[in-house]
C-alpha cells in the first residue's frame, strides 16, 4: 500500500461567505446591545417619574409604597411604620394601583375556596407516605413517614 500526499484541494469561496458569520455575529451584537439600551432607558424613566404614595417592587423583591424622593435615595414604608432607604437604581417596576386592588380581591376569594377544599381533602385521604401496621389488637395503627432512602442505608 503506498500513501501519495496530495495538496488539499481549497473551495473557490467568494469573499462574502467567508464575511457572512462575521456579519451575523456584529448583527446579534448590535440587537442586543439596542434591546439593553432600551430597557435602561424605561428603568431610567420609571425612577425619574417616582411620587409619593407609588407603590414599588425593588429589584430584590421588597414591595412598598414611596414615602420620599430624593437626587439619589427613595425612601420606602415596607411595612405600617416602618420606612426603608434604598437606592433609585433598586427600583425594579410600579404595581399598578387598579390592578393591584383587583388581584387581591381575587386572590382572598380564592385562598379561602382553596383552603377549605384542602382540609376537606386532607381529612378525607390516608397520608400516603405513611405505613400502617397492625398492633396486638389487630388495629392498624399509623407508623411513622416512610422516607426515600439515602446514600448512606443499604
């Protein structure tokens, strides 16, 4: 068997299908870029247009109700006394105040519906991850939640 080495013969690309994924990458690049300059600019929005009695979610999650502004800090009543300073930038979106008071009305009707269908259905089912074992009496008596076992148990 005799091996002949050969030049690897070179596709005759044209100029533009070796540019095509350069030119794919800076368009991604730009999209990005324009659709992060467009969400600062409505976070930018949001914090300037801040009043007092606006209610806020912060960026980790604590939601009140705008006491004071100033150039750099909004000062915010988290809970019935209690006010909290935090940063303009930590302001993450306004609730709005129609949409809010119509969840919660929602929200209590049906906490209370789904309450009461639990216990009615917790009273009405055996736990599931329990065993019963008999005791002398020939009872069955409930033992202890049977757990997955672990790495360590054979």
């Amino acid at each position: 068997m005799e091996l002949i080495a050969a030049p690897m013969a070179s596709s005759g690309g044209s100029g533009i299908t070796l540019l095509l994924p350069l030119i794919l990458i800076v368009g991604m690049i730009w999209f990005m870029s324009r659709t992060q300059r467009k969400q600062r600019q409505r976070q930018a929005d949001t914090v300037a247009a801040l009043q007092p009695g606006t209610k806020v979610v912060t960026t980790s999650g604590v939601v009140g109700i705008v006491e004071e502004v100033d150039d750099e800090y909004v000062t915010l009543e988290i809970s019935e006394g209690v006010l909290v300073q935090f940063v303009k930038a930590a302001v993450g979106r306004v609730v709005p105040e129609d949409a809010d008071d119509h969840a919660d009305d929602h929200a209590d009707d049906h906490a209370d519906d789904t309450a009461d269908e639990t216990v009615a259905e917790a009273a009405e089912e055996p736990a599931k991850d329990s065993v019963e074992v008999p005791d002398a009496g020939g009872n069955k008596v409930q033992d202890k939640t049977k757990l997955p076992p672990t790495h360590t148990e054979n």
